[in-house]
C-alpha cells in the first residue's frame, strides 16, 4: 500500500507521499531449516538482501519536489520458530512462536527533479 501523511520540521509540515512501492529482487544467499523435537519448525536466513523500488513526493509551503527511489538493504538475517501442534480434528497447524530480524546496511538513492 502507499504510505502518505504529514512531518513537522523547522518552519512547517512537510506532506509525503510514497507510492508504487515494489520489490523487485530478493536474495536468500544462506537459509536453512531444521526441525525442533517438540517445538516445531526452526528457519534461520543469512546475508539476505532486498531492492524496493518506488515514487516519491513531498511538499512544504516552500516547495514541492518528487521522482524515484530504490532502497536495497543488505546484510539480513531472520531467525523465525514455527510451532506445529495437531488442532481438535488431527490436522497439523503452524503458527510464529519467535521471530528475530536484523539488518546490517541500507542504502537510499532518490533520484528527483530539483
């Protein structure tokens, strides 16, 4: 979905919006999954990356300016714990019990008209 709203800052609001956001590539480089006696299901993902894409504006009673941007975040790392317990008719069900995330670096490139 678009993000949108308003920021104070100094001398005024400052309207955003961000539009059109799309993931363009994932990378899994290292995952893994094991199986906990008991527990359920552990997924552990290593040095993973991302790249969104996506529209931009802003305005200020100043000025307005908009354009493109991509953002890539790289040096992931998930660790997520499934439970895997039987419902009342025998079926197996998974729900997240734990999950830790991390991100190492994020690089931002708004390419504009001003």
């Amino acid at each position: 979905p678009d993000l949108s709203g308003y920021e104070k800052f100094g001398l005024g609001n400052v309207k955003y919006n961000i539009s059109r956001i799309r993931v363009t590539a994932v990378e899994f480089p290292s995952a893994s999954i094991s199986l906990i006696p008991g527990t359920g299901i552990k997924l552990v993902i290593g040095n993973a990356s991302l790249t969104i894409d996506m529209n931009w504006n802003i305005r200020t009673w100043m000025f307005k300016n908009s354009g493109r941007s991509t953002v890539y975040i790289s040096k992931v790392f998930v660790t997520a714990i499934f439970s895997t317990p039987l419902d009342n008719t025998g079926h197996t069900s998974i729900s997240l019990t734990s999950c830790r995330t991390t991100s190492g670096d994020i690089d931002i490139k708004l390419n504009g008209k001003s």
